[in-house]
C-alpha cells in the first residue's frame, strides 16, 4: 500500500458520496474486508470524513434550530469516535504487517503513527475536492476563485509531501530503521467513570 494508492481510494470514496451528495444516504463499502482488509479501511474512513464534513456544513447553519444542531453535535461526536476507531484498525493492519521487522538496534519513532498520517491525508483530499470545486463556481468573482486557486496549488503541493512522508515512514518502518508504538484513544468524556456529568447521572 502506498500513499498515491490510499489518495486513489480516498478520491473514490469522496466521488461516491457526492453522486447522492447526503450525509443520510446509505453507505456501501465496494471493497471485502476478507479479502481487500486495507483498502476497505481507507474507503471507510474517507467515506466517514467525507459525511463529517457535510455535518460541519450542516451545523454552521446560522438559521439552525437549538433541536437539529443538538441532532448534528450529536451525529458529529459519534462520527469522531468512529473515525477515531477506524484509524486504530488502520494502525492494527501496519502492526500486523510488519510484526516479523527485525528492528535495528539504532531504530527510531515517529511522530505519529502510519494511519494519523493517512488519517491527514484523508482530509486533505477532501480539501482538494471542495477547494477545486470554489475554482470552477460561476456564481463566484473572478478575485475569488483566482484565491480559490492559488490556496488550491498549495494544498496539492502538501498532498505531495504528505504522501512521500507516508511512504518514507513506511518503508523505514519495512527496513527496521524506524518502529511503530501506538497508543490506544484514551477519551475521558465519553466515559462513565471519567466524565463527572456522565457519572452523576449513572
């Protein structure tokens, strides 16, 4: 799996969403997980953050009800935990991968694990696709989509970088050069026990 492979399967996942462009439509996963395990967790993550996006459209609607925004939070904090969840199942996949790596003595970690990486990739796709959609609005001045643009150009020069980065990381990591340690979400307000509201209505 390299990154421009992951970009292809995000842009896929985000061309899928749009054809119905709902954030209520029913999502089907075009890849097995049996047989395809990591290509079926990329397509769902972006596919997660493709509908997390629209809810943010959704809910900076200045004429939104006290009721439907308090739906929306509701829908956007389960879609983070999901999100959240699939990119440990991604790290699971890359763990699993190389858990044979004979790691060099001099072997050395990352700042963030492979799936973060991917999980910033994700979205930057995602910026790619709406800011090359404010490039080609007619409703829009010239000014700014000449911004649109320029803000476009430097978004695709950092999904460049972001994906040799990705690919270094990997690859060190296939070398024993650098080794993987991932720490599992450690959310406290969504906990019974942590979060004193939660607590005091148990």
């Amino acid at each position: 799996m390299t990154a421009d492979q992951a970009v292809s399967i995000f842009e896929q996942a985000i061309k899928d969403y749009h054809i119905k462009d709902s954030v209520d439509q029913e999502f089907q996963n075009p890849y097995n997980k049996d047989t395809q395990l990591i290509e079926h967790l990329l397509y769902r993550k972006c596919w997660i953050d493709t509908v997390q996006w629209h809810y943010e459209d959704l809910i900076r609607d200045p004429n939104i009800s006290p009721e439907d925004a308090l739906v929306l939070k509701r829908k956007i904090d389960a879609s983070n935990q999901d999100r959240t969840d699939t990119v440990e199942y991604i790290d699971s996949y890359f763990l699993n991968k190389y858990k044979d790596v004979q790691v060099k003595p001099n072997a050395t970690i990352n700042t963030e694990s492979p799936a973060w990486g991917i999980d910033r990739l994700s979205i930057l796709c995602l910026k790619i696709y709406h800011m090359q959609e404010e490039t080609e609005r007619t409703d829009a001045s010239d000014d700014h989509r000449k911004k649109c643009q320029e803000k476009l150009n430097v978004l695709l020069e950092q999904q460049k970088d972001l994906s040799t980065a990705i690919d270094q990381l990997l690859k060190a990591i296939a070398n024993g050069e650098k080794y993987m340690k991932v720490y599992k979400q450690m959310k406290m307000y969504n906990d019974d026990e942590m979060n004193p509201v939660l607590r005091s209505k148990a």
